[in-house]
C-alpha cells in the first residue's frame, strides 16, 4: 500500500515538474519573440517621443466615429434628464 501511494505521489510529482517547465519555456519564448518598442523617429529624446505617442493616440480617439456616436447619446441623455427635472 505504501508502495503505491509513493508512486502515484512520484507520479503527479513528476508530471506537475515536466508541465512547468513546459510551460516556462513556452512563456520565455513569448517574451522574447515580441519586437521592442521603439521610436517611430530614431533620435527623438524621451519626452518627445511620449508627446509624439500621445498626439497619435488622441487623433486615435477623435477620430472614433463609435466615440463620437457615445457622446452623442450621452448628450441627448442629459439634455433629456436637464429637460424633465427643470419640468417638475
């Protein structure tokens, strides 16, 4: 009885062991298979690149046209809200 507790907990030991290591690899190899984020304009100090991100992502979001549909409807929602509460 002893002897096969000791080999079914060898054998989940062992199989535990082998499926982290797997998994290991295969996140090391993810990580290192990512391209490093540089600058779109080599030379650029630290500061400008952020403001250069920066100014994309806004134009990113002004030009959402899902965006602008939101804060449209936000805005007829308020003025609804505006419009029954100065009503009562």
């Amino acid at each position: 009885m002893v002897t096969i507790v000791g080999a079914l907990a060898y054998y989940v030991f062992t199989g535990t062991e082998d499926s982290i290591k797997k998994v290991t690899i295969e996140e090391s190899n993810r990580a290192g298979s990512r391209p490093a984020e540089r600058p779109i304009a080599p030379g650029l100090s630290r500061s400008e690149y952020d403001r250069q991100k920066t100014q994309t992502y806004q134009d990113a979001v002004r030009n959402s046209q899902s965006l602008a549909d939101h804060n449209k409807h936000i805005q007829e929602t308020e003025k609804t809200m505006q419009q029954i509460t100065n009503g009562k």
